[in-house]
C-alpha cells in the first residue's frame, strides 16, 4: 500500500481535483490521509463528502492551526503503507505517477523516488516550462539544485519515520530529503513528467529572494555549511533557479 499525505488550509476550490487524482491513479492499492490544518472554508464539507464515496481517503483534523511541518508529521503517523507519498492539496498527479515510480523503485532498490513535473497557475493552465529531472540525484547534487519536489516524492515507511519535517525552515521538505540523502539512502527520479504543480502570484515558489534567503538558511544551520561553501551553494543554486523560473 501507498499512504498519500495531504495537508489541508483553505482549499475548498483545489482539493476535491487533487484527490480524485490520488483516487483516478492506475495503482490503486493505496490511503489517502488529508489533514485539515483548521480550515475556515468548506474544506472540511469537500473531504468528508468524498470519503463516503471512498473509504481509501481518511480524514482527520488539527484541534489548532499548526502550520504544514506538524500536519504532515501527524498525518505520517497514521500511515499504514509501505511507502509514503505526498501531494499538497492544490497539486494534481497524473494518473500513471505512482505505477512509474513504483516499478522504478523496484528496478533500482531506491528510498526515495520523484519525477519531473509541470507548473501550472490557479486555472489549471502552464505558466512556463517542465521542470525537468535527472534520474539520479545525491546529497551532493541537491545542494545545487533540489530534484525532489515534494508533490512528486514517494519514500519507504522504514525510512521516512527516521526523520520529521521541521517547522524552523521554510523550505522543510528540502531540508528533510538533505537529511535522507546525508545519511546514504538512495534516490531515483524520472524524467516523465507525472504531476502538476501550482504555482501562485506571491507564493514561497513564485519570490525568488525569499527562495534564496531560506535555502542559505538551510545551508548554514540545518546542514552546517562553512560560509565559503554557503556562498560557492547559493550561487550555483540562484543561477538554476533562474533557469526553472524563465
């Protein structure tokens, strides 16, 4: 089984599509477990309508908001399946994704699996070009440039309960792969493009310089970078970034 993370705030227009494309996948043993971080909308209405319809998706609430980091680190801890996979509630997958990605894992024995995926805005429509991966990728690499979206990360049980997504970082799910990727656990991508990810004017993803200030953050006090290696890092990553974004 695939337990599929979703964290909830507000989504009552997105999230009833990135389910149903949790739900429409060609490998079907799967659990959906949405997290509603305290939504004020009908977020909570959506969910609980689809989860009569089907029993793989299991709801669940916060008794306060507590940001993205602790609801996905509760909805993992009900996560009865072999792997973990994650899809923010405004994401779609294609409907091949994990089918892929399983038979990738399988072939090389990997931890850790993403793709390639495209950027689209609030209507659904491409706003610029796929965000192409390579097929391997190391602690190494991904100090230049994070293969591993997070919509499109898939990560063996086992493995993923080692570690926590931390909310001291505003870019949490990089700093979590970096800490997979330190300690030896291996990553295979493909470079098919299986989901869709939203961007929004003003979003963490669409400001660049923020982009930039929390990577070097996360340089300096999550993976305790010197300050010459810090500065050779962000630029590497500033000079991909621009390229992603143009």
């Amino acid at each position: 089984m695939v337990s599929v993370i979703m964290p909830a705030y507000n989504s009552q227009r997105t999230i009833e599509a990135a389910i149903n494309s949790i739900l429409n996948q060609t490998y079907t043993d799967l659990e959906v477990i949405v997290v509603n971080d305290c939504s004020t909308d009908a977020t909570e209405e959506v969910v609980k309508t689809i989860t009569l319809k089907d029993p793989r998706v299991k709801y669940f609430c916060n008794e306060k908001n507590s940001g993205v980091s602790y609801t996905r680190n509760f909805a993992i801890s009900k996560a009865q399946g072999e792997w973990i996979a994650f899809l923010d509630s405004d994401d779609l997958w294609r409907a091949n994704k994990l089918e892929v990605q399983l038979k990738i894992a399988e072939e090389q024995k990997a931890d850790i699996l993403y793709s390639s995926h495209s950027m689209i805005d609030i209507n659904g429509n491409k706003c610029c070009d796929d965000f192409i991966v390579d097929e391997n990728t190391d602690y190494n690499k991904m100090l230049v440039r994070n293969e591993i979206g997070c919509l499109t990360a898939v990560v063996r049980t086992d493995v993923m309960r080692k570690y926590t997504f931390s909310g001291q970082y505003a870019h949490e799910d990089y700093a979590l792969w970096m800490s997979i990727l330190k300690d030896g656990h291996k990553a295979a991508g493909s470079k098919e493009v299986l989901a869709d990810y939203r961007v929004y004017q003003g979003s963490r993803s669409s400001n660049k310089l923020r982009a930039a200030k929390n990577r070097w953050i996360i340089y300096r006090k999550h993976l305790k970078l010197s300050l010459f290696s810090s500065i050779y890092y962000l630029i590497k990553y500033t000079i991909k970034a621009l390229k992603k974004y143009s």
